[in-house]
C-alpha cells in the first residue's frame, strides 16, 4: 500500500528535555492502515518506507490516540535536509512495509 499526503510539522516535548517531531497521518488514510492484516508490533507501530523531497527512509508510523491516527517521526537529518520546521507544511509519500 502506497499512500500520499500533506500535513505539518509538530513537535513533541520529552519528558527528558529532547523534543521529537512528527507529523500525522491523516485520520481517513489511518484508518485503511488500520485495516491491513499485520503481525502485531510494539506500540502498534507499523514499519513504512516513507519519502520527503529528496529524502528516503525506512521507519516505523505509531498509533496516536488522541488524534486518532498513525504518526510518523522524522529524524533531524530529514528535517535539515528537506527545510522542515515546527508548524511548517509536508508533503509524505508512505509505503507500508508490513501486510
């Protein structure tokens, strides 16, 4: 399964005092990852190629329940790369890897 989207940029403050970035999934495309008959990961994660500009690599997209869809982080190397900031707009191409 191949899927396309735009969000933003969020981040989430650690209690560590290291802040992660991310962004979401949106909820209708979620909810079709949801559906793909899986093996059973930790935290729900379900392991993805995912593509930003010019960027390419594997990851995992996790489960958010609060905003009832997967999130996928996006690593420092990704975010200088691809002049990504807080609150900024992405564009994702997401292949999930599992199913």
């Amino acid at each position: 399964m191949i899927i396309e989207f735009d969000s933003e940029v969020f981040r989430w403050d650690a209690r560590d005092d290291a802040s992660w970035y991310f962004t979401s999934v949106p909820p209708e495309l979620s909810e079709e990852i949801r559906e793909i008959p899986r093996p059973h990961r930790g935290f729900g994660s379900v392991r993805v190629q995912a593509i930003v500009g010019g960027s390419q690599w594997r990851t995992s997209i996790f489960p958010d329940s609060k905003m009832g869809a997967y999130v996928l982080p996006l690593k420092k190397a990704v975010r200088s790369a691809e002049g990504l900031e807080d609150g900024g707009p992405v564009r994702v191409r997401l292949e999930v890897l599992d199913g």
